[in-house]
C-alpha cells in the first residue's frame, strides 16, 4: 500500500470520525432519560459500540470506491457519500441538541435515502464498499423506527407537533 492509499485512508477515518464528533458532543443526557421509550429500545451501551464499527466500515467503504475509481472516476458517488455524512452528523444535534425528534426523524429519513443511493452508486464501482453499507442501512432503519416511535409516544397530548 502506498502512501497516497494510507493518507486518503486516513482522510475518510477522519470523514468518518467528524461525523461522530457530534454524537459525542450532543449527548443523550437527562431529557433523553426521562422520555417514554419502546420496550425495544436497545441498553444505551449498545449504540457507541454499534456505531464505532458502522463508522469504520462506513471509512473502508468510501476509501475502496476512492482507491478503485478515483476521485475523478467516482465524483457523484462521492459527492453523495459526504452527503450522508452531513444527515449522519446532523442526526444527534438535532435530537440531542434541539431537542427535536420530528426534525431528527426527517433526516433519519434523508440519512437513510442518501445511504441507499450512496450503496447503489458504489455497487458498479466496487460491490464490496457497497454491501459493507448494508448494515448500516439496516441499522439506520431501526434507529428510525426508534426515533419516530419516541417521538409519537413523547407528543404532549392534544398538541400538533
């Protein structure tokens, strides 16, 4: 492996862990604890674990379409790759830091559609990176259904939100 290969490397590690940042900086807190939550809402350790391996593979993934393609060759695909990124960071500041799991709900739900296109433009440059995002994919559906459901069993009743 050259030393371009490990630099761009280390850029989507980087990518990656900016994405994270937020998580780590918007935290669950006592909001978080005393809202009403289905009887599958996973224990609070599970999520920094699961996310710590999504987001290395979610690194691997952009870094082989990178070194198999190019920048130049896969342009759109990592133009869309950054993207859910963005929605990925966007995600716990909005519900953390807001406070607004509607808002956070609607970028679930973008998170989840750039990470479907995200995989259907990696799958004819590199099917690998491709299917190292279907977890990910999986795992962004279940926090969507987790977020939505917190979020209709937390409306204040009578209201409109």
């Amino acid at each position: 492996m050259s030393l371009h290969d490990v630099l761009g490397f280390m850029t989507f590690i980087v990518a990656c862990a900016a994405a994270a940042a937020a998580g780590m900086k918007f935290r669950p807190g006592e909001w978080y604890a005393v809202l009403r939550k289905p009887v599958w809402t996973p224990p609070d350790w599970v999520f920094p674990v699961v996310w710590t391996a999504l987001y290395f593979m979610i690194a691997i993934s952009g870094w082989l379409v990178w070194t198999g393609a190019g920048s130049e060759g896969a342009v759109l695909p990592l133009a869309v790759f950054g993207l859910q990124l963005v929605f990925n960071a966007l995600w716990s500041f909005l519900f953390f830091g807001l406070r607004l799991p509607g808002s956070a709900f609607a970028d679930l739900v973008l998170l989840w559609l750039a990470i479907l296109a995200t995989i259907l433009l990696f799958l004819p440059l590199q099917p690998v990176a491709a299917w190292l995002l279907v977890p990910y994919l999986l795992w962004v559906g279940y926090a969507g259904a987790l977020n939505f459901t917190i979020w209709r069993l937390n409306i204040p009743a009578g209201s409109v939100r």
